[in-house]
C-alpha cells in the first residue's frame, strides 16, 4: 500500500490484538512499527543460487586483501585464524542472522529486528550506523577500481589528470580520477534500481568469474608446496614479533573479511519461500567463503613467494603469484578477478544497505521521498538516488581515517544485533521460528557471547594502539546517538511510524506485556 503522495511509506495501522493471545487494552505494548514492503518487493524473487552470490559480496568479494594479514601476522598465523575466526564470530554471527531472518523476513532484516526487541530508538542508532559505514565503505570501491586501473593507464590516476575543482588544500578534488570513478558509480547504481533480482544474477556470474583462476591457483600452489618441501605453516608469526601483536595484526583484517553476513537479510521480502531460502544460501556461503580464503591462501604460501621474508607480503601479490605459478594468462585471470570482486562488493553493499535508508524515511526520520520506490521495478530509488549521491560526493574527498573507524562502527551495530537476539528470545518465547540456534538459552548465550569477546578485544586492541581511529569510531557513535533526538522532534514530529507486514511474522504473546499487565493491576 502507498500513502497519497506515491511513497512506499504505509499508513500506521494497529495489529489484530487477539492473534497474538493479548487483550485489547494491552494494544498499546504490541510492537507495531514495522515497515509494509512495497508491492512489487512483495513479488518475491530471488532463489538460493541467486542470494549465495549476494552473500558472497556483501562477506568476501575473494581472498584480495589477506595479503595484508601475511606481512602483519605471518602465514602461520593467517591461516590459522582464517579457520577459527569463522568459528568464532563468522558462524555465530551467521546462525543469528539465520533464527532472526527466517522469524523476521522483511526489507529491512536487522533494522527491525532491533526495533522490535529494543524500541525505536535503539533501531534508529543502528540504523544510523549501518547507514554511514555502508556508505563510506561503498566510496572506497570504486575509488580503488580506479586506483588500480590507473596501474595500466597512468593519466587517471589521482592528481595525474586536469584538476577541476581543488578545495580545502586538497581535501576535496575533482580530477580526471574523479570523472572516471563517476562513470564507475553510475551503472552500478542503475543495476540496483533494476533490482535485487538483476544484481544478483550479475554477482553469481561474477563470482565464478573470480573463483575460477583460483581454483587452478590452488591446484597449482599446493603442488608446487609439496614438490618442493615448502611448510605453508612456517614461519607461524612474523619474525621478531610477539603472538599478541600477530593475532592482533591478523584479526584486524580477517574479521572484517567475515562480516556481513546480515547484511542480505534486508532484501528478505524480494526473497522467494524467505526462510528456506536464507537458511539454505547460508549453508552454501559459509563453507565456500571459508574455503575461498583458504585454499588460495595456503596456494601463495606455497608458491615460495617471500619465503624468506614474510613481512614483505603485500596487496596484489595473488596477482604475482598467478604469474608464478601459471604464468601470464592466470595474471591476468586474477588481475580482471580483483576488478570484478570491487565491482561485485559496490553493487551488493549499495543492495543490501539502501534498504535501510528507506526504512528510516518510512517511519519518518528521513525526508519523505527517501521512502519513495520506483513504480517500474519497485526498488527503493529515494535512498537509492541519495546513498549514490552521496559516495559521489565522497569520490573526491580524502576520508580514509574515517573509514577506517567504521570497521569499529560495524562491530558495534552487531553488538546491537546480538542483544536484539537474546531480548526476543526471552520477550517472544512463542514466536514462530522456522530456524533456532540449537542449545535453548544455553547455546543462545554462547553463539553471542564468543563474537562478543572478540569484538571487545579489537576495541581494546584499537584504543591501546589505534588511538586515533578509536577515538574518531566514538564520536561517530555519539553523533548518531545524539541525531536521535533531533531527527524525531524536527523531522518526525508526530507522523506515526509505517506500518508492520505481519504475513510472514507470529510473535506470539509478548512476555513483557503481562509483566506490565500484573505490575499495572490489570
């Protein structure tokens, strides 16, 4: 249903007391503030192959970047916390993901998960920071593409080109590097106003396209590994540095190489049989993305690259071991592999992240027309057209310490994320849950309480040795905080939030409803 203006923002309406075993009076404990999709996103359509390649770039993208884990923490070390951080917190973080999608399967996902357990203003705050770290996250991508094709055409490079508009000493430039990367953004951003369905038969292509040549990198490294006696394990730390400072070095790159895992959960109302579907994508994701990391991983290893010194690891060297091993035709199949993967992870995150945009402008703490969708192909083109403005303007802006605080910022949101679980769980003990972390309390408590450890290691770690970065992750925090507030008295004012699509959704009895019934006297 659309309110008269046309925007996919649906009046408030109350839910059936009766069906969730409550009286009347009590309606006003019901959680009812949860966005109707649109019509046409209630025409769902993406099957399991389908959303295992939107799980695949909104979490990997490919194993670019454990370079980086290599000279920081050595081989041993990335390999084993390749395997264990998914244990960890990838898995937990995933089985969550799971319980919440299959009871809660609506654009949206994680957003009105929150809402639900916590209130309003605990979703706003998570909305405010998933909203920022998606998009200063989807800048640096087609920033990066341009980087690297600038390797093969010097004149795009930033600085390199006709400077346009050069503001704040350089602070803010509009070059040829600039140019280039707008002419990246725009068809991407118009595949994902064609719709999930189209972006994610693009990213199932694509993903094969960038796991092929590793798959014979694989094959070949390890070969030469064993032919040639070379120990993938050794040495197991950087030399001369401590296991503390390797685990830090090596968790600082893998754990952000495992999150989003959530993250498809907010096209669940494009998602056909969504439960189902979901469970079964994510059973296919989690061992492929692993496995992903690994094995090529192991493969460069044992190629013998920086054999002797392993702190000289660097980004792209996947590409020099390609040339290694297969020569220059696998070079270059990794090399078009590393574009596509930037290519890949812009389209999915642009995907899953404008969903929640428009969440917010439906219950009124965004202008209006955020909420809009388009009337051709019912995707949220109000957030849509204001997240792509948005990294445009970012495309020429240097921003990378700020970046880097939202790695923080994502953390924190799946802290929020995980007290959602665990208050759902005790509020709506009958709520249909066609998937369940097994354990009962127990496992539930266990599946939060690991990642949770984790995350408040990476805190502490930062603020000891990132102190800058730490500092500029809580104030980011804070601001959102503090928008709370402002946004509802002068944005909201007294509009009503949208309203719940209650299809697919059985609470059951609200717990905390016939506790405030007993205290009340009613």
């Amino acid at each position: 249903m659309r309110d008269e203006d046309g925007s996919g923002a649906a009046p408030y309406v109350v839910p059936t007391k009766r069906e969730w075993g409550v009286e009347p009076r009590m309606s006003e404990l019901i959680p009812s503030e949860i966005t109707r999709p649109a019509p046409g996103v209630s025409r769902r359509t993406l099957g399991v192959l389908p959303l295992v390649g939107i799980f695949f770039f909104t979490v990997s993208g490919g194993p670019f970047g454990l370079e980086n884990s290599l000279s920081s923490a050595g081989p041993g070390m990335t390999l084993l916390m390749i395997v264990l951080v998914p244990v960890v917190f990838g898995v937990p973080n995933a089985l969550v993901a799971a319980e919440l999608s299959a009871a809660i399967p609506v654009d949206g996902g994680y957003y009105y998960w929150t809402k639900i357990a916590l209130g309003r203003g605990a979703a706003f705050v998570f909305g405010a920071w998933n909203s920022i770290g998606a998009v200063l996250n989807l800048a640096l991508y087609p920033i990066l593409l341009v980087d690297y094709l600038a390797t093969w055409i010097p004149d795009i490079a930033r600085g390199e080109g006709p400077v346009l508009v050069d503001l704040f000493h350089g602070g803010f430039v509009v070059d040829l590097h600039w140019v280039v990367t707008v002419a990246f953004i725009l068809p991407m951003a118009y595949l994902n106003y064609r719709g999930s369905k189209a972006v994610s038969e693009y990213s199932l292509g694509m993903m094969l396209v960038i796991l092929a040549p590793f798959a014979v990198l694989t094959g070949l490294g390890i070969w030469h590994a064993v032919a040639n006696g070379i120990n993938v394990l050794s040495p197991f730390v950087v030399p001369d540095q401590s296991v503390s400072s390797s685990v830090a070095g090596a968790l600082s790159v893998i754990v952000w190489l495992y999150l989003g895992f959530d993250g498809p959960s907010t096209v669940l109302g494009e998602v056909a049989d969504a439960h189902r579907t979901y469970t079964r994508a994510l059973l296919i994701s989690v061992p492929l993305i692993i496995t992903a990391y690994l094995l090529p991983t192991i493969a460069a290893v044992g190629s013998g690259l920086h054999q002797d010194s392993s702190a000289d690891w660097i980004q792209g060297d996947f590409v020099v071991v390609g040339d290694m091993l297969g020569g220059v035709w696998l070079k270059v199949l990794i090399s078009v592999g590393s574009g596509l993967s930037l290519v890949g992870l812009f389209m999915a995150i642009l995907l899953t992240s404008t969903r929640v945009p428009r969440a917010l402008a439906a219950d009124a703490y965004l202008p209006r027309w955020m909420a809009r969708d388009s009337k051709r192909f019912d995707t949220p083109v109000g957030a849509l057209m204001a997240s792509t403005t948005i990294v445009i303007v970012l495309s020429a802006v240097d921003f990378s310490s700020i970046l880097r605080a939202t790695v923080l910022l994502t953390l924190a949101s799946i802290l929020l994320e995980f007290a959602a679980f665990l208050v759902l769980r005790w509020r709506y003990p009958q709520m249909l849950r066609p998937v369940r972390v097994p354990g009962g309390w127990p496992g539930a408590v266990l599946v939060v309480a690991l990642p949770t450890a984790m995350i408040g290691y990476l805190a502490w770690s930062t603020a000891v040795n990132e102190r800058a970065t730490f500092v500029t992750s809580v104030a980011v925090a804070l601001l959102a905080v503090l928008l709370y507030p402002l946004c509802r008295r002068f944005v909201k004012g007294g509009r009503p939030d949208a309203e719940i699509d209650s299809s697919q959704l059985e609470l059951g009895p609200d717990r905390f409803a016939g506790f405030a019934a007993r205290k009340a006297g009613v």
